[in-house]
C-alpha cells in the first residue's frame, strides 16, 4: 500500500503568477501598456485580496531557421547561394 503524501508549498512547483501578497493564482489584468524596448508592462489585480501589482513582459528572441534543402538551412533572412 503507497502512502501519499500531502500536496504543500514546498513540494509543489508553482507555475503561473501568484499575488505578492495572498499567494492567490486569480489575476485579472487592469491596463496594459508598452514599455520601454520589446516589453509590455500590465497592472494586475488579484481577486481574493484586491492588491495591485504590476508586472513587466518580454518576448523571447528567437531565431527563425529556414529549411532550404536536405541539410541546408539558415537563419531567416540570410540568402542562400
């Protein structure tokens, strides 16, 4: 017989957002607006305890890699001869 253990904060891996203040994982986001660069920054609201946070977004870089034939490939936008 297996003996479960119990889920707490120490064993579970938290994915997602977490209010600072709560801990609570429902957020909505009150505004959004652009930032400085490739970054959005968003006021977030958590629903349990109403505290405003805000946080800052950026996208990852990533290279687009064109297939131009068996074993031949480059980075988008490079030209092939």
């Amino acid at each position: 017989m297996s003996v479960r253990t119990p889920r707490n904060q120490e064993t579970k891996r938290s994915r997602g957002l977490r209010c600072p203040a709560c801990g609570c994982g429902h957020l909505r986001v009150v505004y959004t607006r652009p930032g400085w660069g490739e970054r959005v920054i968003r006021r977030r609201e958590c629903r349990h305890c109403a505290r405003r946070f805000t946080t800052t977004e950026a996208a990852l870089q990533t290279a687009f890699v064109a297939y131009n034939g068996p074993k031949r490939r480059c980075t988008y936008g490079e030209t092939s001869d």
